[in-house]
C-alpha cells in the first residue's frame, strides 16, 4: 500500500489498458450501461484522463507496489468503455503517495459530485472510510459533505444491505433517501430493519417509520411514569378503572402529547396509600376511592357480587375490543394528518380527482353537516386550545384548515366520524354492520396512500373477530 506522504503528481502518460486495475473498493459497484461512452471514444476518443496510481492490490487484498502496473481511482467506466471500443492503451494521470483512505475519500468524492453512486453505494463508502480510521469531521473536510450527510449516510450503512438492495432495484417501492431519513428517527436497528422489509413502499414506509418512532416515545415516557410509580406508594389499578361507581379519577394525562413530564412535579402531592394508578392506551391515571363509597356496607358488595360479575365479563371483552380500537384510532388520525401535511406522497392528478368524487360519496351518505370546526381542530392540531375561540392560535388553525383542497377538508371530516363509529355495541358486544360497511369505504380510500390494515383491525372491522357475539348468542 503506498505510503501516506504527501500525495503527488509524478506524470501524465498514455498507458496500456492490460496493465490498469480496477480499484477494488470503487464505491460505485455497477458501472451501468457503457455503449452511449463507448459510442464516444470510438469516435472523439478519451477527453479526460483517467487517474491512476502505481501498483495494484492483488486478489488476497494485499498490495503490490510496482511502477510497471497501475490502480485506478478516477475513471472506471472510461476504461471500461475503451476496451469495449478496442483501445490499447489510454491517457493517465499518476498520483504518487495516495494513501488507501486518501484513495477511497476522492473516489467517493468524484462519483458523488456527479451523482453517480446510489444511496446505498454512498453509505457503505463512508462506513469504510470510518472503518479505516476516518472521522466524519475528517470525511466533511476531505469530500466537502455537510457532517449531516455523512451522518445520514452512516445510518443506511447500518441497514441490512440485502433488504435496502431490493427495495432500492424495485421500480415500483420508489425509495427515496428521505424515507431512509425517516427511519434514522427510529433508535433501534432491528425495527428499522423489520420495518424495511415489510414496508410496501415509499408511503408505507414513512408512515410505518413514523409510527415506531412515536411508539418508542410513549414506550420511554410510559417507562419513566411506571418506574416512578412502582417505587411509590401507589399500586396498580387495571380492574378498578371498570369500576368507575366507587373510585374517581384523580389525575390523568395523555403521554402522546409533544413534551416532557416529570411524575414528581406532576403527581408528587397525590399520592397517598389509597392511590391507584393505570397506564394504557398512552394514558397515565391516577385514582383513588370516594371518601362515601369508602365505608360501604359489605351485604352490599354481596348482592352486587353477581351483577358485578356479568359487568366484569362484559368489561373484559370491551378490553379486547378496545385493545385494538384504540390504537386504531390514534394509527387512523396520524395517518391522515400525514396526507393532509403532505408526508406521504400523493397519488396522481387523475387518481386524486377519482378519491374526491368517492370522498364526496361517502361524506354524504355518513356525515350529516360538516363536523364541528372544534372538532377538525382537535383531529388536526396537538397545541390548540379549542375552548378559545380568540385566541392567535385557534384562529390560525381555523385559516389553515380553510385553505385546504376539498379533498383534504372532506378526508379530515370523514376521519372524524370513523374515529367517532364504534362497530361493537358495548351492551350486548354485538357487531353493527353499517358501522362496519362505512369503516371498510372509509380504509379502503386510505389504501390510495398505502394505507396498511392488520388482520387484528380487519377483523374488528369486519365483524369476524372473537369478540363479537351473534344475535343467537346473546339471545341464550
């Protein structure tokens, strides 16, 4: 391997092509199609001089340091392409002391400034420049990239390579760097991977990526709030937020919402040893039971007993429908904020005119007036208080949402009311039809956005999950 000295030119000679070497770290792996350049030399000959330094690595990866044989840096495909064109020899410009990370670096930097490596090819370079001893400060000075390139660079390296190779040859995915930007967002690798794979395309990715994201957000703060929690005096209440009659909410507070919580401030002064907390559907909840319910008699618990019982029946398979309708719900509005706010791609100008008349169909027939503009609000905007009307907030919100295509302010109504519709009747936990018809319309149009739907949503959707009851059921 050359010496790392100061890298110099020695000459610039023509060279035969028997004796230049491919480099074998090219960050550029597939030369693509040569015969328009081939087309070229054969008439013009070469315009540019490739550039070459002295010796060779050879096939075990050592190198060979020989002034009689060369290694290419700069234009392969001109080689290439000039022994297609039946040239015997080209003309070279020779470097002398270029070092391996030297070499690789202006190898990058050549096929990256004409846009020529993938985005795949790019982030394996720069892993090896790390590999070899580089830092990204080194890399940012050396190649002229923004240090935020490289970094991003370096997280597609981390992928598997097979998946990103597919999905980057598939026409049809149509995979962009910032989806792969989206998946940075996620801290751990093997959800990235897994979301890589089973990601259908551009659309589905993005917002696959950005509900893993979330999910590792709630993941942490509900984390921080059990912790807390489990070392205080409150135990866990799951059974007795069913029982609402004898016990009261004391504090409750959604960890979805953009900020930091610190349970200390938030709930220090609660908690006593009669407090129950409850973490679930991205809510923490505090309780504590009602000081007249507290000395209750106890022939009263035993004559409650068996009524009790049937509503803990009905409770728990409420908690399997809710398992999934909650989630729904919360997967349902981020997705159709991310049309709204335009993260998701939009399909063609002629497909969107077929999903507003098809909007306009299903708003018809399922929403009687407009939703409530307090309503849109709330669907839309996280940090605006819908009690105030006067506030800049609120009447920036109401302006935005004004100014929104017909197909973006149906779409936004409609989701309201699918949010709204419950298929399940709570009483008798008997699928509703319509409910369920409207629901499949509703999810089928999401679909134009690749909208993804689970078996477990499809069956509650549908009505075939196990914890509907048929009319002959319930009849017993």
């Amino acid at each position: 391997m050359p010496e790392n000295k100061v890298k110099r030119i020695k000459q610039t000679i023509n060279i035969p092509v028997r004796d230049l070497h491919p480099h074998p770290k090219n960050p550029r792996k597939n030369l693509g199609d040569l015969e328009e350049l081939t087309d070229s030399i054969k008439k013009n000959g070469i315009m540019q001089n490739l550039t070459v330094i002295p010796g060779f690595y050879r096939a075990n990866g050592e190198w060979f340091n020989t002034e009689a044989e060369y290694t290419v840096i700069i234009g392969h495909r001109r080689l290439e392409a000039a022994k297609l064109a039946g040239l015997t020899e080209v003309p070279c410009r020779i470097y002398e002391n270029l070092s391996e990370n030297d070499q690789i670096t202006t190898m990058l930097e050549e096929n990256m400034q004409r846009n020529d490596l993938t985005i795949m090819e790019q982030a394996q370079s720069f892993q090896l420049c790390l590999d070899l001893g580089e830092t990204v400060d080194t890399l940012s000075e050396k190649t002229g990239f923004k240090k935020t390139t490289i970094y991003h660079r370096l997280n597609i390296a981390k992928l598997d390579q097979k998946v990103l190779k597919e999905k980057e040859e598939d026409e049809g995915f149509q995979l962009t760097l910032s989806d792969l930007i989206e998946l940075e967002k996620i801290e751990d690798i093997k959800k990235r991977d897994k979301i890589l794979k089973e990601a259908r395309s551009s659309n589905d990715l993005r917002f696959r990526a950005q509900q893993a994201a979330e999910e590792e957000k709630l993941n942490k703060k509900e984390k921080q709030w059990r912790e807390y929690l489990e070392g205080s005096l409150a135990d866990e209440g799951e059974q007795l937020m069913k029982r609402s009659g004898r016990y009261e909410k004391i504090y409750e507070q959604d960890l979805r919402e953009d900020k930091e919580f610190d349970p200390e401030k938030e709930v220090g002064d609660l908690i006593t040893d009669d407090t129950y907390y409850v973490i679930n559907y991205g809510y923490v909840t505090l309780l504590q039971e009602k000081v007249n319910e507290a000395a209750g008699d106890e022939d009263d618990d035993e004559e409650e007993s068996e009524w009790e019982k049937e509503r803990r029946e009905r409770d728990a398979i409420r908690e399997k429908y809710n398992a999934v309708r909650q989630p729904l719900k919360q997967k349902t509005r981020d997705f159709v904020k991310s049309i709204v706010e335009e993260k998701l791609k939009n399909p063609s100008k002629e497909d969107l005119i077929e999903i507003t008349e098809t909007l306009f169909k299903l708003f018809i027939e399922n929403v009687d007036t407009y939703s409530l503009m307090d309503d849109v609000i709330e669907f839309m905007f996280d940090d605006v208080d819908i009690r105030d009307e006067s506030t800049d907030e609120y009447k920036k919100a109401h302006d935005k949402i004004m100014q929104f295509p017909a197909y973006k302010t149906m779409l936004i109504d409609i989701a309201v009311e699918a949010n709204k519709a419950e298929p399940f009747e709570r009483w008798h936990s008997e699928y509703q039809p319509e409910t369920g018809k409207f629901l499949q319309r509703f999810y089928y149009i999401l679909e134009r956005w690749d909208w993804n739907t689970t078996k477990e949503e499809m069956e509650l959707i549908n009505g075939t999950a196990d914890y509907y009851k048929s009319e002959d059921e319930d009849n017993e």
